[in-house]
C-alpha cells in the first residue's frame, strides 16, 4: 500500500515550467514527461516546496477540512487538538477559534504545546537511559518520510518517540478517559502531517490552518464574535516555542541546560536535505552533533506549508511567538515567583501524564518505494547524445530543466520521468538547426520570389490590358453588328409592306379582269379580242398572287432567322461584357500579385536581416 497523496495537481492549470521540479528536494517524485507536472505520492515527501513555488495554482493542498465539516454536521463526538502554530496564525485570537469550533459542537481542545513537552522528556530520557550516537528530532513529517524513503539508514537515528502532536493525542486517550473514543481534529499547519496520522493510526482530521482561514473569510466569520475558550490539558510553559526553529533546544536546555554545546539547530529544505546526505560519513567519522533540532520550512511550523505565514515578516511571526512564550512562562511564575521552583511545577505537571512506554514510536522502512533506477554510464552517454550533448563542454548543468545537473536529467528520462525536449541545450541545438533549415528555405523562396518579380507580374499585368482593349473593341464590334442586323430586321419589314401592297394591286387587277369579261361578253363577237385580254390579266393577276405568297413565306423565314440571330447577337455581347469584367478582375489580381510581390521581398529581407544582426551579436553562443 502507498503513501496517502497530500498534494493534488490542477493539470489545467499547470504550464509545464519545472518550478515544482526546480524547488523539490527529491526531484525524482515529479514526473514532467507529459503537458503537466504530475505528482507520485509514493516518492513526495510532503514538504510543500511546490505549493510556494507554483504560481499557476496548479499544486493545491490536500487536507480534512471538508471531512471535518461533514463530521461536525452529523453531531459526531469531536475534540480538537491545536498546534502551537496556532498562535502566529490566528494573532490574539487562537483561543477564539476555539470558541468558533465550539459553536460547531467539538467537545474539548487540546494544546499541542503540552505534548511537546512531554516529547523533551522523552528524547532526554532516551539521551540519558541509551546513551545514543545522535538523536535526530521527528516533528517534522516531511524529514521523518524523507529518511524512511530514501535514506533508510538513518532510521536508527530517529527518537524513539512520538511527535507532540502524536504525544497529545496518545495522552488524551490515556488520561481523560470520556474522550478516548471521540474523534480528533487537528487544526495543523502541515499538510504532510496527514502521514503520520496514517502510519501510526491516530488522528482523523488533518485541518491545515490556511483552509480554515479560507473558509472563514469565504464565510465571512468573525473569530472576535466568539468568546475564548481555554485548553482543557495543564498549560505548557516555554514548550510553547516548538514551532518556532530551536524551539526544541531551548526547552530542553531548560532541564538539561549543557545539552545545546552538543546540539545541532538546522532548518530549510536548502540545508537540511544536503545535510542529510553527509551525516552517515559525519556519523562515521564521529563528528555529528548528538541532538539534531531539525524542520523542513525555514520559519519553522509557523511557516508551514498548511499556513499563510511563509510571506509574511519572520520577525512579525517569531514575536507573536515570543509574546506567547512569556505569558506561559509567567502563568508558572505568578504561581511561584522564583523561576528555578516555578520550572518544578510544569515538571510535576508533565509527571502527571508521563507513562514509560506510551509514548515510543518505531519506524517503517520505506525505501522499497523509491523505484528509481539509476542508469549506467553508458546509457547516461547514449541520453546525452539523445540530447545532443556529445562533449564534456556541453554538458552545462544549468538546471533550466529543473534538476540540479544533467546527469539527474538523464536519470529522468532513463525512469520515463522527463523528455530530452525539455533540455535547454537540446532545445537551443534544435533551434540552431532550425534556424540553417530555415535560412536555407528562405534562400530557395528568395530565389523563386525573385523569378516570379514584380517586372514579370507588370508584363503579365500589361498583357491583360491589352487582351481588355481587344475584348472592348469585340464589344463594339458586336454591338456594330447586332446594329445592321436590327436595320436589316426593319428593312424586313418595310418589304413585307411593299408586297402587301403589291397583294392588293393583285386582288385589284384579279376584279377589273373579272369585269372586263363581263363587259366583253355584252359586245358579243367583237368583244372577244377584248375577252383574250381579260384573260391574260387574270392569268397576270394569278400569277403575281402565287409570287406574292411565296415571296410572304421567304420574307418571314428571313425575319426569322434575323431575329433569331439579333438575340443570340445579344446574348453573344452580354457573354463578352462578362468576360471583359472577368479580363479586368484579374488584372486586379495580377496588380495585387505584384505589390504582394513586393511585400514578401521586404519581409525576406527584414528576416535576412534579422538573421545577419543575430549572427553579428552572437544569438544563442553563450547558451550552447
């Protein structure tokens, strides 16, 4: 079974910058070989590194809160146990949160504070029982899951003993009996403390303080409209520092006060980490410290990553620490005025809840998750290659890629956690060869450019107005043309007046013939000269009406087929008008061809240009 996620990722939001990469001690618990950083919670340590570093909210806490609510909404029995965090946190106002989580219906509440001084008198009693080569402190869950992962070496070297939040939890259902089966709510300021919660199988709600603050600003909640309500457990004197860096020495100082000339205070993930990694050789070689006071965050837990504090002023943070440091001090002074008998009563008090055994604590090794493989040399040269690094020279170490050298790059790619494109030198080899490839082109399309010019687009341009000038002059030819035709159409039409004219001298003539014959038949035999006559002007007569017709049926095939031909004329000149308007739409074309013509040439020569300038002043040298 793997480790609980407590770090989530927003692919959307995620821009592939390797921020989260660059900032992670452990690097190798990101995988950007994809379009987003994601995360393996089997080999994330929980130090939150990425949560400040991203500014794409792409990397989001992954807390209790919602589960809390829900709990406290079914009336489920509830106590809240409150780092010392609090303090810094929630300024003048932590014990008013307790009254808002009262109003929600938690029972009691708990001060971690008072748990972190049973976790001195654990650790000392260890120093003074076992004698030990170094005690390494366990608060902190990010270094706690570090040292289990990956150096499980070190595991020795962990106190044997609970975190003061564990010690209170464990004192709790030791010693107030009616809470023992209520769940618990930890108002935390580590999303990483979630783990240990797991591993060792008490703590129900990790509430990170920043969602509470969230929730309570989107609710507009007020902590100063609640009363103040105080820790149920005994008050905690100077143990109230443990979230502040050193926090641990000096209380352990306080009853055991030469132990800090054998002590180490160190905090940070820049440190700590690098730290880590020499102590076997320190342990070896006898010179490491005999109690190492260590944190993940640099400001501490009042820093942490379920806070808002990490922007804030370290001196702001550390005096409302202080602050709250002499008020607990002073709550046993004011009882005993002289301090080295005031520090006997939070000794008593600490006896009262001190069972041997209680509060011991065994870590699992958990280096079986770390499955990176580290590559051989060889394939770390074949990946170089692959990267084109192919010497000494190029191998540049500039962690653009996230990782602190190349040979942890290459590590990368070797576990499929990175691609050789996210190498800066790759990519500025690539862009080196780009760059010849496209100078390469650009010169091909100068070239083509300069054959197509613009002298050679003007004659093209010449040629269509001329083939303009003929279509006009086809039109006015046509136009010539369909003119006689409409003349000869009327001429037409004036011959078939004629004829009909003609037709009715005919019919006249075909009568008087008619009448002449009448008339010779009067006069008898000397009228038959007369009556021959009469006969041929109606044979005359007959005839020129037989012309007449077949001179009507010619006549209309002519006007016929000149009609037919005036309007396929017509139609004929309306085809050429369009042509003439196309012939003129692509010497349009033509004439933009030409000033495109021109453009691309001006451009080509801005990007030779830009090149030569590039070239000039040594574009990329000192990259590659």
């Amino acid at each position: 079974m793997g480790l609980v996620s407590v770090i989530s990722v927003e692919k959307d939001n995620c821009v592939n910058c390797h921020k989260c990469i660059r900032v992670c001690p452990v690097k190798f618990c990101n995988d950007g070989s994809q379009d987003h950083v994601e995360i393996n919670p089997d080999l994330c340590i929980g130090c939150g590194e990425c949560l400040k570093a991203c500014d794409h909210e792409a990397r989001i806490i992954k807390d209790d809160f919602d589960l809390f609510l829900n709990s406290a909404e079914k009336k489920e029995k509830m106590i809240a146990v409150s780092a010392p965090a609090a303090a810094s946190n929630f300024p003048d106002q932590y014990l008013r949160l307790n009254g808002w989580l009262k109003s929600l219906g938690v029972e009691a509440f708990f001060d971690v504070s008072f748990g972190a001084e049973l976790t001195v008198k654990s650790y000392l009693e260890h120093l003074s029982k076992n004698n030990p080569k170094m005690i390494i402190a366990q608060p902190c869950p990010a270094l706690v899951t570090y040292i289990q992962i990956y150096q499980p070496e070190l595991i020795p070297h962990l106190a044997p003993a609970d975190s003061p939040m564990m010690h209170t939890i464990k004192m709790i259902k030791e010693f107030y009996p009616q809470y023992r089966y209520h769940k618990v709510m930890i108002i935390s300021p580590c999303v990483a403390k979630k783990r240990e919660f797991t591993e060792v199988g008490m703590g129900d709600f990790n509430v990170t303080m920043i969602k509470i603050k969230e929730y309570l600003k989107k609710k507009t909640i007020s902590l100063a409209s609640f009363p103040e309500v105080d820790f149920h457990n005994d008050p905690a004197e100077r143990a109230v520092l443990f979230s502040t860096p050193g926090g641990l020495l000096e209380t352990a100082e306080r009853d055991l006060p030469r132990v800090g000339s054998v002590a180490r205070k160190i905090e940070g993930p820049e440190l700590i980490y690098k730290y880590f990694k020499h102590l076997p050789k320190d342990l070896a070689q006898k010179r490491a410290p005999k109690l190492l006071d260590c944190l993940n965050c640099e400001m501490g837990c009042n820093g942490g990553t379920g806070t808002d504090n990490r922007e804030k002023s370290l001196e702001e943070v550390e005096k409302l620490v202080s602050n709250r440091d002499k008020k607990a001090r002073k709550k046993y002074q004011d009882k005993i005025p002289d301090e080295k008998n005031s520090v006997s009563l939070i000794h008593e008090a600490i006896k009262k809840y001190w069972k041997p055994g209680l509060y011991q604590r065994k870590y699992k090794d958990l280096s079986s998750l770390n499955t990176v493989k580290i590559p051989s040399q060889e394939k770390v040269d074949e990946i170089y290659l692959s990267m084109e690094k192919k010497d000494k020279k190029d191998i540049l170490n500039c962690g653009s890629c996230g990782y602190e050298n190349c040979e942890n790059m290459a590590v990368a790619v070797y576990n499929g956690l990175n691609r050789v494109e996210n190498c800066h030198y790759f990519l500025q080899k690539r862009l080196q060869r780009d760059k010849k490839t496209l100078e390469k082109g650009l010169s091909v399309i100068n070239e083509k450019v300069e054959k197509i010019s613009a002298s050679s687009a003007m004659e093209a341009s010449e040629t269509v107005q001329k083939m303009v000038l003929s279509m006009n002059h086809i039109v006015d030819k046509v136009a010539e043309s369909s003119q006689m035709l409409k003349q000869l159409s009327d001429n037409n039409k004036k011959i078939s007046s004629f004829i009909e004219g003609i037709g009715k001298i005919s019919k006249q003539t075909h009568l008087l013939s008619i009448n002449a014959g009448i008339e010779s038949s009067k006069f008898g035999t000397q009228g038959r000269g007369f009556n021959v006559v009469a006969q041929e002007i109606k044979k005359l007569s007959f005839n020129t009406a037989n012309f007449i017709r077949e001179i009507e049926i010619l006549i209309k095939e002519i006007r016929l087929h000149t009609e037919k031909t005036v309007v396929s004329m017509e139609q004929e000149k309306e085809e050429v008008v369009k042509g003439e308007k196309i012939t003129q739409k692509i010497a349009g074309v033509l004439n933009d061809i030409v000033d495109d013509t021109k453009g691309i040439l001006k451009i080509l020569g801005d990007i030779k240009e830009v090149y030569q300038k590039d070239e000039k002043e040594g574009y990329g040298k000192k990259a590659i």
